[in-house]
C-alpha cells in the first residue's frame, strides 16, 4: 500500500533533491563501468515518474519504482536516504545484514558498499 508523505518546501525540495543526486551517480557509475560494477550491478526502472516514499519504521527516502539488482542472483539493494540528511551524500544501502553508506564523504563508492556489489551470490 503506498503510503504519502506530507511535503514540506523548501526542507523536501532538498531532500529528495539529494537522494535523486545520489540514485544518478549510482546509475552513471554503472552505467559507465566505474569499479567494474556494470557486471556486477544492473538498475530497473519502469518508465514512471520517479515514486519517492518515506518508510514508515524511520522516515528514510527512497524511490520505490526504481530498484537496483545484483546481476549475480538477481537480489534486490535497497537504496535510501535518511530524512533532512546535512550530508552532501547521504545514500544509504540495505542488503540482508549490510546497512551502511554507499559513498564516503568526498563522493567516491565506500569500500562496503563496493564489497556489497561485487560480492557473488550464493
């Protein structure tokens, strides 16, 4: 069930600006090959505008129609934001027991995220 959130100008302009920056480096970095994740990594979209929801157990950020999926296994990576973030790069990823931050601070892929990506299924 899709659950609206109330938006708030400008602190959702903000928001939501940041987790769309982040969810297109993502994109560009598979896209492009960077670290080798286009074998690793592949991102869906069904053609929608972009559906962003907040979760309903912290308020975090996310794109609910568009998913990336682990080429190896097909598993699904959560990606969200963390609401009012002050971070320039405030992606986060879920993936069974991994939560951590997909970039460090100066916008590169952290190495747990990188781990993550690469990892094969099993």
């Amino acid at each position: 069930m899709k659950k609206e959130y109330i938006r708030v100008i400008p602190r959702d302009f903000f928001n939501e600006a940041k987790l769309l920056k982040c969810l297109g480096l993502v994109a560009i970095a598979v896209l492009d090959n960077k670290n080798g994740l286009y074998s690793h990594l592949i991102f869906n979209h069904e053609g929608e505008p972009f559906d962003i929801r907040q979760w309903d157990h912290d308020g975090s950020l996310y794109v609910a129609n568009a998913h990336i999926n682990k080429v190896s296994g097909g598993h699904k990576i959560d990606l969200f934001s963390p609401y009012n973030s002050k971070e320039n790069f405030p992606l986060m990823f879920q993936f069974g027991d991994s939560c951590d931050c997909v970039f460090a601070d100066n916008g590169e892929f952290s190495t747990e995220f990188l781990a993550v990506a690469k990892a094969v299924a099993r």
